[in-house]
C-alpha cells in the first residue's frame, strides 16, 4: 500500500479503491458500479454532477455521438451510452 493511500484508508477508515466507487445512474445499465483507479490523479465526476448535466442533456443525448474529453475513469460516457448515445470518444 502506498502512502497515498495508507491516508486515505486512515482518514475515512476505507481504502482509496473503495473510494472510487461510482454507479450507473440510469439507462440500460442503471445501478452497475464502476471503479476507477486507486489513483490520485483520476477525480471521478460524482453521481450527483452527473444527473443534474444528464437532466440538462437528456433530450439531446438519443442516437448522438457523445465526446468524453479527459474521461478518466469514462463514467460521463458510460453514463451517455447507458442512455441511449449512438457512439461515445473516449480522450484522455
């Protein structure tokens, strides 16, 4: 374990990893987890931020082409293609 993560376990009695823990919010794979890495470089957007931007979108968002510029862990666009995008670019 890395101190990064020896921290991050101590401060909140979990482990990093654990942290990282994200859910599909709706569509056709709504309620699978997701995890990206243990990684302090990799700030998952939250599940919150991601209803309210896929509330704004959700008429647009049908048979698009959806780009995940700086996807990290890819949930923005897992969370497109669970909703019906055509075909998501994932950039990192």
């Amino acid at each position: 374990m890395n101190t990064v993560e020896q921290v991050s376990e101590s401060a909140s009695g979990r482990s990093s990893f654990e942290n990282n823990k994200m859910r599909v919010i709706a569509g056709i794979y709504r309620g699978r987890n997701l995890r990206s890495p243990p990684s302090m470089q990799v700030r998952p957007t939250s599940d919150r931020l991601r209803e309210t931007l896929f509330n704004v979108l959700a008429p647009r968002i049908q048979d698009a082409r959806f780009l995940d510029l700086c996807a990290g862990s890819g949930a923005v666009g897992i969370e497109a293609l669970s909703r019906g995008a055509a075909h998501v670019t994932f950039v990192d």
